[in-house]
C-alpha cells in the first residue's frame, strides 16, 4: 500500500467535537502530521468566516475545501486567501427555490455569498448558533435571499417540522439537475453548484501536486463526505458516521469526542 502524502478531513461530527471545537489533542496532532511532512485539507460544508476562525483557534495553516467545494481558501498565513470560488447562477438559484418550495410548502431558504450570508426572516427564526457559527439576532434578513450583488455559493433549506435529513431524502428522491443536493449532518439540506463537491475540488488539488487517489486518506462522517471518501484510496470514518459512510469506509475510527481522528494523525505522524 502507497504511503499517505495528504490527509483531507471533514469538520462538523469528524474533526471537530460535538461542541464545535479542536481539542488540543487534535491540534497538536494536526501540527505533527505536517511536521512529518504529510499536507492536512480540510474539507467542509461551512463557509470562509468560521473555517477562519477554527484555523484561527487551532493553528491550522493549509488548504480548505468551504462550502462542499464551491470555495477554496489557502490559510497558509492565518488569513482566508480565496483561490478559487465556484458560483450558483441567480436562475438557477431562483428555480431550485420554486421547486423545493412546491416539494415541500413552508421550506426556508438562505444564500451562502463568497462573503456575506442572507437568510429569509423564517430561516433566521429556525437559527441557533452553531448552526451557521452566527449569531442568530446579527443574521442579515431578506424576503429574496438570492438576489444580492455577492456571487452565491451555497444555498441553504429548511422545514420548521422536517429534519433536514429527511428534507435532503425527500430532494434527493424526485431528482433535480439545475444544483447538487446533499446533507452535511445538519438541521438543514445543502444545494451546491452543478458538479462541484469535495471529491472533484480534492482531485484536482492532488492532480496539480502530483498526488495519485492511493496517496490520499479522506476522513467524513456525512452524506457530503460520501463522494470523497469514495474517491480517495483509503477511506475513515469516525465511529458515528452516517450509514452512508460506513458502507464506504475502509477503516471506522473512534467517534470524534474522543478525537478518533487525532489518533490517527498521530498515527500517520508517528507520534502517537
């Protein structure tokens, strides 16, 4: 089996805890994987302002993989360097929301911008804050979510009496071809430019660095992460991971309150 040069991770249910933080365990044992010489990726559903700030809180500085790939940031420096970014046209956007809407009446939308997030009144009222790492009182508010200047790259849905999983299900089994569809374990469902997820972000950065799928390890714990733990050649999930992902996996780490992935860093590092 080829070593692992690159380790891609998700965030929410994996890397973090259930708290929303990184245990020093898991920083430590993110500094040691890249002393070792091995990059770390984050790849996750959120967007650029808390991806910062955990970079931020735990000393991370590598690429990240935002918004189920739409974005992609380079903390290499402690900042949110944009490289790239990957916008759902306002047409389409208005059409995935017409539709939703006659799936399920009473469905709540909000618009992830490269920098800003606009959610309907009814959105914002469902809100918590780890929902969005927002505080629910400081979201700004609009009856048309999309029709901002700022180039959206994700778009949000809820259902005040429908878990997000089930709303994702429901999407999921009628089909729609304008966006991609997906479910990160949160209260809500995800909509996507057509085409972009993780894995296709993940394969092209290990293409432009000469990586081969058998040099990288994918860790997720959601049907977000699906694709990419298919994609990459050595495949983990944390022990509470989606049925999805366990039919997937190759190997189940512990869950990630007790910092199942630190220990594998620290296993790839040599630290352990």
């Amino acid at each position: 089996m080829a070593p692992i040069r690159l380790v891609a991770t998700d965030l929410d249910g994996t890397l973090l805890r259930s708290d929303r933080t990184i245990s020093e365990r898991t920083a430590a044992a993110m500094a040691a994987l890249r002393a070792a010489g091995i990059e770390l990726v984050w790849a996750t559903a959120r967007a650029r302002h808390s991806v910062h700030e955990f970079a931020l809180a735990s000393g991370f500085r590598g690429k990240a993989i935002c918004a189920n790939g739409a974005v992609l940031m380079d903390l290499a420096d402690g900042s949110p360097r944009v490289l790239r970014t990957v916008e759902i046209p306002a047409d389409a956007a208005r059409e995935a929301l017409a539709w939703l809407r006659t799936l399920r009446p009473g469905v709540v939308f909000a618009a992830v911008g490269s920098s800003t997030f606009v959610a309907e009144p009814g959105y914002a009222e469902l809100c918590v804050f780890t929902d969005h790492h927002r505080e629910p009182a400081t979201i700004q508010r609009s009856d048309d979510p999309v029709g901002g200047t700022d180039p959206i790259v994700k778009i949000v849905a809820r259902h005040p009496e429908i878990a997000g999983v089930d709303l994702y299900r429901a999407a999921h089994a009628t089909g729609f071809d304008g966006l991609g569809l997906t479910h990160s374990g949160a209260p809500y469902m995800e909509l996507a430019p057509a085409g972009v997820t993780k894995a296709s972000v993940l394969a092209a950065l290990c293409a432009d660095a000469g990586l081969d799928r058998a040099d990288v390890a994918a860790i997720g714990d959601a049907i977000n992460d699906a694709p990419m733990l298919a994609w990459a050649g050595t495949a983990l999930c944390p022990a509470q991971a989606a049925p999805e992902v366990h039919a997937i996996a190759h190997r189940v780490l512990d869950a990630n309150d007790e910092d199942g992935v630190a220990a594998y860093l620290e296993e790839l590092a040599g630290s352990g």
